[in-house]
C-alpha cells in the first residue's frame, strides 16, 4: 500500500482508501469498485449451508438470470432455512431485486435453479408459487389500491383463492392480528398513512397464508418511526410465525441488525456472506455501505 502514500512534510496527506484517520466520503463509483474487488473470491456454497446450519427451505443454485438477453445474475448462490431471515445488501443495481424477481419468476432464467425443500421450483408461474409453493412477494413500491378500502385491498390478496368466501375469512384471521388496520377497514386505502399502507401490502401477502416471504426494501419511503414497526411486525412474523424472509434493504445498518444471515451482492455476484450480525461488525462492509 505505500505506493499510495502520499505525504507532505512526512505527513500523510491523502485522504482515501485505509490510509490514515481522515474521514471519507466514498463516491458511488469508488463503493462499486471497491465492492467488486471483494466479489472477485465469493463465498463457498459449503459456507453459505453453514450459515443455515440445518437443510435449507429456499435455494438457489447457480443461477443465471436476467431481462430478455441481459444478464444480471451470473452463477448466484442462495441457502435460507425455515424459520430463518436474510437480507440482500449491495449497491444499486448490483441486482438485489433481480434475486426477488427471480425467485418469484418474473425473470428470464438461462441457467441453474431455484429450490423450495429441495423441489425445483425454477418454471413455476408467480401465481404458482403463490398458491402452491408457498411463496409471497411484497413489493418494492407501493402497490396498494388507493380507491378501495382496506378490506377490498385485502381481498385481492385471495384473488387465486377458489371461493370469494374463503378470501374473506383468510382477510378477517389476518386484520384480527393487526387491529391497527382493522380499525380502518372501511377507509379507502388512499388516506392511510405511508406505515400503515405498508403493513396493509404486508397483510396482504399474509392472505395466502405464505412460508416464505420475500420482501423488497420494507422501509423505502418512510418516516423512522414507521421504519421501526414495519421491522418489528416482520420480527413477529418470523419469530412468532416461523415465516421466512429474504429481503432486501438498502438501509444495510437496519438490515443487517433484523436478519439472521446477510448478503452482500455486487455486480450480479454474491460478494460476502455471513451471519447479519458479523457484516455489521465488518469494518469492510462499514466503510462501504454503511457510511462509517
Ligand atoms: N424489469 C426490468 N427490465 C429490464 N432491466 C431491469 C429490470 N429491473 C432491473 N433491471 C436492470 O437489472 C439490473 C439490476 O437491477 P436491480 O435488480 O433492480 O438492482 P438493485 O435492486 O440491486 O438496485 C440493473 O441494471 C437494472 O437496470
Ligand atoms: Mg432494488
């Protein structure tokens, strides 16, 4: 490193990467390069089934995926046992959401394949994975119906249900847990508060009754405050619920602390992987995405 040094009056002056107490501000293109330096040695599969420490519900093996012919995944790995959370860090557009969308199937898949119990789960349709794998997808933005009420929004997540009455009673076992959104079930959805509209998509995808959720960045958009309950109604959700949740967060700090299991994803490659608490403590992951 001490080709980069540079000194003044034997005092070193620059301000940059490990050298010397100065405090940096990272530029986005500095994080990305930085970052894939790291991605260049990933993780080993063997490392990844450790972190779980039993058989994984959800896998994902090799995969290659992307949008039309652009490739956005290259030879991704993925293992999350039931019961368990892990969270996706890593710059924009390193492809986090593309891991979501590939799990859900809104991908061009070209090679490898996505697990659920050691299943091939890879061609299933999003409606299928829905219904029959027990998977749930919450989206990045917001997606909620602004004119209808909460509960006409909550019967929409039993839209693939086979009777209407079925949605209904799956809806009622729901807003019986969040009497908070109970309280409001005849109120259009467009007047609730950006928190409450969160737990709503939440509670939605809660409808199906779903082991697996996957969640694309929960607190974009919110006030602290509502940052806080979403990631506590998701604690609960895995603690009191046993569901399973892969995330993706770019507030990497709130993330890493949630989750059991981190990832850091650069450029489509799978970077680092560790326990969530263990990257917060990385001084590489710190002074990388989490401004410190
Ligand atoms: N629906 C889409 N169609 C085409 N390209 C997309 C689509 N969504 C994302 N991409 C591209 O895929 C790459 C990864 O994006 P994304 O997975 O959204 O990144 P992240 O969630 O990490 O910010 C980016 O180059 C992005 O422009
Ligand atoms: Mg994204």
């Amino acid at each position: 490193m001490d080709q980069n040094k540079i000194t003044q009056g034997g005092k070193d002056v620059r301000s940059g990467y490990g050298l010397g107490p100065v405090e940096t501000v990272l530029s986005v293109d500095e994080v990305e390069r930085q970052a894939a330096k790291l991605a260049a040695e990933g993780p080993s599969r063997e490392h990844l089934g450790d972190l779980v420490g039993k058989k994984p519900l959800l896998s994902i093996e090799r995969l290659r995926a992307g949008y039309g012919k652009m490739v956005v995944l290259h030879e991704f790995d993925l293992r999350v046992g039931a019961g368990q959370s892990l969270c996706l860090i890593g710059p924009n557009g390193a492809g986090k959401s593309t891991i979501l969308h590939s799990i859900y199937g809104f991908t061009t898949i070209t090679g490898g394949a996505v697990k659920m119990q050691g299943n091939d789960i890879t061609r299933l349709s999003p409606n299928e994975k829905l219904k029959r794998a027990g998977i749930a997808y919450i989206l990045q933005d917001t997606s909620v119906f602004p004119d209808m009420t909460v509960e006409e929004n909550m019967f929409m997540g039993g839209f693939l249900m086979d009777r209407p009455s079925q949605a209904r009673e799956a809806a009622e076992r729901v807003l019986a847990k969040y009497p908070r959104l109970a309280e409001r079930r005849n109120q259009k959805a467009g007047v609730l508060s950006g928190g409450e509209r969160r737990l709503l998509e939440i509670s939605r995808a809660l409808i199906m009754e779903p082991e697996l959720l996957l969640v694309d960045e929960p607190s974009i958009g919110l006030e602290p405050r509502y940052i806080d309950m979403v990631f506590e109604i998701l604690h609960d959700l895995q603690h009191s619920d046993g569901k399973t949740i892969v995330m993706v967060e770019q507030n990497a700090k709130k993330g890493l602390e949630f989750a059991d299991i981190g990832y850091v994803l650069v450029s489509g490659q799978l970077a680092m992987a560790d326990k969530g608490s263990e990257l917060l403590q990385n001084p590489e992951v710190g002074r990388l995405f989490l401004g410190g």
